[in-house]
C-alpha cells in the first residue's frame, strides 16, 4: 500500500514539476515582453500589470494542459511497456518544448513593436528568414537575442533534469496506472477548455482592459500562435482563384464604386445619436412589411410606418461571429472562416466606432450573453468600443441559457443612454431569439413546433423592443437620435428555409427616428445589398469618410449597383435583377432550391467569382 503511495505521488509530481515549469516560462515571457517594451508600460502602475498577469492565467493553464497531453500518453507506455524508449523521448520532449517556449516568447517581445500584435502565422513567415531577422535587430538587440537565447536553452535544460528527477521507475499495477491516469485525462481535458461551462475558454478570457498592450501582454503568446494558426487554415494559396488578381478586380471594380446618395436625415440635424439594435436571427420570415409571418412582429411593422425600410438586405453570413465584423466594420463574411475569430486579422479593418469616434462620438456596446463568445469581447475593444458590457455588468434579473432575457437587456440599454455624453454611437445585440428559444412571458405562438418557439421568441422580442421605445420618447436625446434596426444574420426558420437558399438570409433593415427627414419616413429602399453595406450608407448620412470600406456601398444611391453576396462554407451565393444563383467548388452552379446543379459555363457566375476571389485574398492578406 505504502509503494502505491508513493508510486502515485511520483506519477503526480512529475506532471506538477513540469507544469511549474511551464508556468515559468510564461512569466519569464511576459516579464520579457514588458523589459522589450518598456515605453509602452510606462504609464502603467505595477497594479496594471499584476492584473494582466492575473487576466492570462487561464490561458496559460489551458496551455499547461495542451502541453502536458504527450508526457502523460508517453508515461503510460512507459508504465505499460518498461521501455527506455519512452523515458528518453519524454526527457528529449520536455527540453524542447521548453525551449521553444522561451524563443517564441522572445520574439513576440521583439517583434511586438513593429508588429503591433502578439506573434502570429504571419509571423513565423517573417521568422523563417533568418537573415531578415537579424538584420532587422541593432547590435545591441543582437546581442541581447543571442544572451536571451543562451540563458533560454541553460535553463531549459536545468528545468527538463529537475523535472526527470521525479519520473516513476518502480512497476506498478494496471489497474493503477489505468485509474491515476483516467483521472489525470479529465483534469487536462478539464484545464484544455477552461471548465464545463458553457462556451470554452477562448482569448476573449484574457481581454480584460481598454488599453490593448495590457490584453496582449495577458495573452499567452503560445496558445495565441497555436489559435491563429488554427483559425487561419491558409497555406498560402487561395482556393478560390478562377483567375489572376488583376483581371478578377477589374471584373469587380464597377459593383463597388461607391456613389454619393440621398440624404435622409433632417437638414438641421447636427451630430445625430446613433443607437443600432442588432436583432439575433431576425430573418425577414417573421416580418409581415418583408412578407413574413403576420403578427409576429407588430411594434417592428409599426415602426416602418415611421421609418425608412431597406426591404432587400441580406446577410451574407450565417452566424453572428461573421455577423458583427460585417456590421461594424463592413467586411463581408468568407467561406470556412470568421474574421471575429482572428484578431490579428479583424485588428486592421477600420470600423464604423472608430470613424465615428474620430469626430466626437462616444461609443458603446451591450449583450447580455457572454461575451467570451468567438472572441466577441476582444473584438469589440479592437474596434474601438469605448464600453463593453455583457452579462456580468447586469444586475438582478431572469436568464435563459444564453444570458439575460431581452427585458432586462433594453433597461440597460435604456439606463446607460441616459447617462451616455452626446453625441454618442451605441450598438446593442438581443438574444432571445437564439436557440432554445426560450422566453418568460405567453405569447401567441404556444405551440410545440420549433418555428412556434422562434416565433415566440420573436414576438417576445419585438414586444420589449415596444417597451424600450415607449420609455425613452420623453428622453431629452431622442429627437436628435437615428435607430438602426436589422439583424445579425438570417435563420431557416420559421419556414424552415434551407441553408442555400436567398430567404434564408434575407434580413430587415430599418433607420427610424425623429432624426429622420419627414419626406423619408413610411417609405422603402429596394436597393439589393447586404448587411455590410450599412457601413457607407449610414458614414454617408453624415457626411464621414468611406474609403475606408471598399466593400461596402451607399444603398441610398440609385446609381450603386443591384446585388447580394452570400457565403457558404465552401463557394458563395449570388442575388441580383436576373434572381438567385450560387457556386459549390468541385461541384458546379445552381439555382434558388439547389436544383439542377451542373458543371458552370465559361461565362457563368465571373462577377461572384471573382468576388468571392478578391474578397478572400482580402482576407488572406489582413
């Protein structure tokens, strides 16, 4: 019993010695990080720092327990097997992932100056120069790469003895071995996703400030490689080339001119508030004014009456991590990716907060979901959010599984643009109309059908938006202020769409207001275009710069051309005059209910092509 014992507390203190000296590294790294950038952290208390330090530790247990998966597979053949094999390749494993810790935490250092961000993939293309490299850095920079690099591999190999001093040599029982290492299985499996909530650990965890040297000082620099090189799933060829760069921007050039349009906006409105509500999932299916479903929505179809109405926009992704890049910072969603996911990317788009916050605005953003959500949280602060507030700034108040219900969403909403300074920008995203649907009131819809629960999530919806209107009318900033009412993507239901087809994806648009021109209200835009285009047409109003957003076009213009861009997880859709049409790589063309699917034609489908070309090229090369 007593060898048992012992047996277990060696097995444990191996993987504890190990992980120790993991986490040592990573503080090296970030201790590093702030001597290398030392100007950026001047104005910076201790307290600041501490607090990052604090803000990365589950990242960097995540890390720990990425890393320790192949010395507990290794030390289980060992126990199994008695080979040498597996002690010598352990020994040779620990040593070099401590190295390459200590390497990839100096370059993120090094490079964070002139990179603006923590190492990516770019990155390593950019490493794997090495004569760049080194004569990028001064001499004393050299120099100090090459005492870093030395001390890196000394203790490096100190670290990887200390650890092997604890390795278990006795035999020990089967069943042992299978029980201990079970257990130690789920607790890396545990520490990999950060717990059992919900949504796992992502870096959204690690942004927990407005300044973003103190973010990216939290971030652990391997896991964020290792997140970036997933999430960029590129080697270096665009799978969607038909043909070359040029020709293919010159088909595209004339759909995106961007053209001056009318202004609806009162003549005499000066800096207008701007509120956008971001509606989750409002497909155009549950609104009668878009030929939707009748009484679903009545506040919304009432407030057409008062409002111009875009009754052709559709989204061109699918789901909201592709949704809000789209809206704030008007880039069309890609096959196969989200750019929300890859901060390093979504960093160098411009966003409608920022152009806004150039002239004065204040800004802010609120959920009532998690905002750890597809990195929502470091994505929102990336982009300009001066406040970001979800589920954990609310107070008392029911949930559902996503978060707060949409009540208790527009008080705050309602709150925080009372006490807001003028003029200020402020973006809010529902989501009671997620799945599963569920709502705290009776509705008209109590069936048991999933197109009768996202209707009654909808008229929920709807009716609070009702309450939310009705509390501020007597707001002494509500005759100045636009609403943007659309949605963040499109859904099947209720009519049970299918996933290639235009209406999933056709979604509401509505600008509404006391702010907005009387010769403008009660009437319809039909311009086709997508979500993304708000970003123009909205910047348009007030007389802001759009170059900024080559993707994004003036709806309000009658010369701005007639299409909609839809993406798929591989190929993308097409909406324009002649209807609806669609591309599948290997698989060829097809119509609106993906039916007689053929082999394209030489001519067909060049522009969405060559759309689809462009635009991922765009994004490969963020």
């Amino acid at each position: 019993m007593f060898d048992t014992i012992q047996q277990w507390w060696r097995h444990l203190a191996y993987l504890l010695r190990l992980a120790l000296a993991l986490f040592l590294f990573f503080a090296a790294g970030r201790i590093l990080f702030i001597l290398v950038n030392g100007q950026q952290f001047e104005q910076h208390a201790i307290g600041s720092l501490l607090q990052s330090f604090l803000a990365g530790t589950r990242l960097d247990v995540a890390t720990t327990c990425y890393l320790l998966a192949l010395p507990v597979l290794l030390m289980i053949g060992f126990q199994l097997s008695r080979r040498l094999f597996f002690k010598k390749l352990m020994q040779g494993y620990v040593l070099f992932v401590l190295f390459v810790i200590a390497l990839i935490g100096l370059a993120n250092a090094l490079l964070y100056p002139s990179w603006g961000m923590p190492i990516n993939t770019r990155a390593l293309t950019y490493l794997a120069d090495v004569r760049e490299v080194f004569s990028s850095l001064s001499g004393m920079q050299t120099i100090f790469f090459v005492v870093v690099v030395a001390l890196a591999l000394y203790f490096s190999v100190r670290l990887s003895k200390w650890v092997a001093g604890c390795m278990m040599v006795a035999k020990t029982s089967i069943l042992f071995i299978t029980v201990i290492n079970l257990i130690i299985i789920g607790m890396l499996v545990t520490g990999m996703r950060g717990g059992w909530q919900t949504i796992p650990l992502n870096e959204s965890d690690a942004y927990h400030s407005r300044d973003m040297v103190l973010n990216h000082l939290a971030l652990n620099p391997v896991y964020h490689l290792a997140y970036s090189w997933n999430s960029a799933g590129l080697d270096g060829v665009n799978p969607y080339q038909q043909t070359d760069d040029a020709t293919a921007q010159e088909i595209i050039a004339p759909i995106l001119r961007q053209y001056p349009g009318v202004l609806v906006l009162r003549a005499d409105a000066q800096q207008p508030n701007i509120v956008i509500i971001i509606l989750e999932s409002w497909t155009a299916g549950v609104i009668e004014k878009l030929g939707g479903e009748k009484g679903v929505t009545p506040v919304f179809d009432s407030l057409t009456s008062q409002g111009l109405l875009f009754t052709n926009v559709y989204s061109s992704g699918f789901r909201t991590d592709q949704a809000l890049p789209s809206i704030i910072s008007g880039f069309p969603a890609q096959p196969n990716h989200s750019v929300m996911r890859n901060l390093n990317k979504a960093a160098k788009l411009t966003s409608i907060i920022q152009e806004l916050d150039a002239v004065g605005y204040t800004s802010s953003f609120t959920y009532g979901g998690d905002l750890r959500f597809s990195n929502m949280a470091a994505y929102l602060q990336t982009t300009g959010f001066e406040y970001v507030k979800g589920e954990g700034s609310f107070g008392a108040g029911e949930k559902n599984k996503w978060g707060m219900h949409d009540e208790f969403l527009f008080k705050q909403l309602s709150t925080d643009l009372n006490n807001s300074k003028q003029p200020f920008v402020s973006a809010v995203l529902t989501l009671s109309t997620h799945e599963p649907f569920d709502v705290p009131m009776a509705t008209p819809f109590d069936g048991e059908k999933l197109s009768d629960k996202f209707n009654a999530s909808a008229f929920y919806c709807d009716y609070q938006l009702g309450r939310f209107f009705n509390e501020i009318k007597s707001a002494p900033w509500y005759d100045n202020t636009l609403f943007v009412l659309m949605a963040d993507h499109g859904h099947s239901l209720p009519r049970h769409s299918t996933y290639y087809t235009s209406a999933a994806r056709h979604v509401p648009l509505l600008f509404v207001g006391q702010v907005l021109d009387t010769n403008y209200r009660n009437t319809q835009c039909n311009k086709i275009g997508n979500s993304h285009d708000l970003a123009t047409t909205l910047l348009s109003q007030l007389n802001l710069n759009t170059s900024s957003f080559p993707w994004s076009r003036n709806l309000l213009s009658s010369r701005t051309a007639d299409f909609a861009y839809l993406t798929y997880d591989s190929g993308c859709g097409w909406i324009d005059s002649t209807g609806y049409h669609g591309y599948l790589p290997d698989m060829g063309v097809f119509g609106e209910n993906v039916v007689g699917l053929h082999p394209p034609k030489e001519t067909e489908l060049s522009v969405p092509l060559a759309y689809l070309q462009i635009l991922f090229r765009h994004f490969m090369l963020l």
